[in-house]
C-alpha cells in the first residue's frame, strides 16, 4: 500500500479561536482518525512565511496508507455525520489535498 498525507487548512469561525482549537484538539483530530481508519493525525499554525501567502492559518496533516487514494476524500465526507461538529471550526473556508509518497523517508 502507498503512504499518503492529507492536508487540512482550517481557521476559527470569528471570535472563537479558543473553542476552535479545543473542539480540534479534544475530540476532531481523534474522530477523524476513529471514523476513517486513517493512522496518525497532528496540528500545526502558521508562524511565518515565504512566497505567496498561506491562505489559512491552521494546517492537520493526517497519514493514511491505502491502494485506493480516490476514496480518501470520499470516507472524509461519508463519515462525517459519525464526527461532533462545532460552529467554531469555519467549514466555508476549510480545504483539503492528498498527496502521495513517491520517495523514501529522509531522516538526520
């Protein structure tokens, strides 16, 4: 099976960053892995940049190793309705991508 990484780009829903990140934190990253079966899920936030501008300040990367990488948006969505909700995430904003692995791990 092939490695692939989904990339989330989130931001809060206004006046509610706090909420935002506990809700993402407490309950979303370990719901989504719970309801997919994807392996490993963490957050990060935008601290600086080069280039064009990041269009949103908060990054999931998520892990999921799978011969079949046109169902990994697909058991997203589907499985949505099994995942609590909050108003706090923006979900008019959000984006996602799936890449695949095509090289080894480098490591230091």
């Amino acid at each position: 099976m092939a490695k692939h990484l989904i990339l989330v780009l989130t931001e809060p829903s206004q006046d509610q960053e706090q909420a935002f990140n506990d809700y993402y934190e407490q309950i979303h990253l370990d719901e989504v892995l719970s309801t997919t079966g994807w392996q490993s899920a963490q957050r990060f936030q935008l601290v600086d940049e080069a280039g064009e501008s990041c269009p949103l300040p908060y990054l999931a990367a998520y892990t999921v190793d799978t011969d079949h990488p046109e169902e990994i948006l697909r058991t997203l969505n589907e499985t949505r309705p099994n995942r609590q909700q909050s108003d706090a995430l923006n979900r008019r904003t959000g984006r996602a991508w799936v890449f695949k692995a095509i090289g080894p791990l480098h490591e230091a």
